[in-house]
C-alpha cells in the first residue's frame, strides 16, 4: 500500500489508515472513503488529482521491490509507472486475493540450475480469451528478471534526483511545472 513508510515497515499509523479507509472494493494505492472526509482523506485526494506536466503526483512513487512482503503486487506501482491492477485490467478482475503482496504472487525455488521464480496465481476461473492470456504473457515476460532479495521492500520517489521524498522536494517539482505552466502561457 502506498501509504507505507520508506523503509517498507508497516508502522502503526499505517495499519490505522487501513482499518479506517480501505474497504473491500477500494483497490486505490492511497486509499480513502471520501465520507469520512479528516486530514488523510485531503492527503490522499491530493495525490490523486494534483497533476505534473499531466502526471498525477502519485505516479512519482514506486516501491523498491527487495523480498517483496510489503508491497502490494497489483495495487502498488512497482515494476512499471503504474500498478499492474491498471495495465492488466483482465488479470486484476480475475485475481481472487487483490491485495496480495509481491512474494505471495513471485515464489523463488531451487531447481538443479539454482533459484528460479514460480508464479503463485491465484485464479476465480481458468483464462478464457486472447485477451486475458496476452496479458498473462506481457506480465510473465515483465516478470522474468525480478529476483526477491533478503532485504525490506522501500518507497522511491521519482521527483528528485536522490529519490528521497520530501516536502521541499514536491514544493520543488509543483514549482517547476507552475514555471513551465507560465512560460506557455507567455508563449501563448
């Protein structure tokens, strides 16, 4: 979830965000009920609407995949600039745990060539159109290079060179793009 903390420990105001906004059919990487309204709520609509050179600012994190426990396989952007719920709509629609985590999708085993991956699908039917198996394919081949390590699952942000997330690291990056926004304007 990405609400997480950098390190990919689950702290307690996390556990606390989830008990009170996420719900069955809410498979938003910042989840919120819009009807409780409060300061996480603005935080998370924030996110969700404030848009970047037409990129929406949550698209500027993704999780560092390490052994994959705290990273949510179809929710969290990880492996791509979105979440795989969004660029594998078919498959999303067709998993039965949504908020599993990358290690229950991704299991390493030892064959007689050393560690390879297996993939733990877990599947409400068998795949029955082209198009659900096109996009098992595109996933697999996306898939094949990820090795889960022994070390915590981290938060990235993509707007700063260092990746380290920061107030003045946004404030930077919104100004920014509020320059450019002028600059056209001008031109205009």
């Amino acid at each position: 979830m990405g609400v997480e903390a950098q390190n990919g420990e689950r702290k307690l105001w996390v556990k606390v965000v989830e008990a009170v906004h996420k719900t069955k059919y809410n498979w938003n990487f910042n989840p919120f009920r819009a009807s409780m309204g409060g300061v996480w709520c603005n935080i998370a609509k924030t996110f969700s609407k404030t848009l970047i050179d037409g990129i929406p600012l949550r698209s500027f994190f993704r999780s560092k995949v390490g052994n994959g426990e705290n990273t949510a396989f179809w929710l969290d952007p990880w492996l791509c600039g979105e979440p795989f719920k969004s660029k594998y709509p078919e498959l999303f629609r067709l998993e039965k745990e949504k908020g599993c985590r990358v290690v229950d999708r991704i299991k390493p085993r030892v064959n007689s060539g050393g560690f390879t991956s297996n993939y733990g699908w877990v599947w409400k039917r068998h795949l029955s159109n082209q198009v659900e198996v096109n996009e098992l394919i595109d996933l697999c081949s996306r898939l094949l290079n990820v090795t889960l390590v022994d070390t915590s699952d981290r938060w990235e942000w993509n707007g700063a060179e260092d990746r380290v997330y920061s107030v003045g690291a946004v404030k930077k990056i919104l100004n920014f793009d509020q320059q450019n926004v002028n600059s056209q304007e001008l031109v205009e």
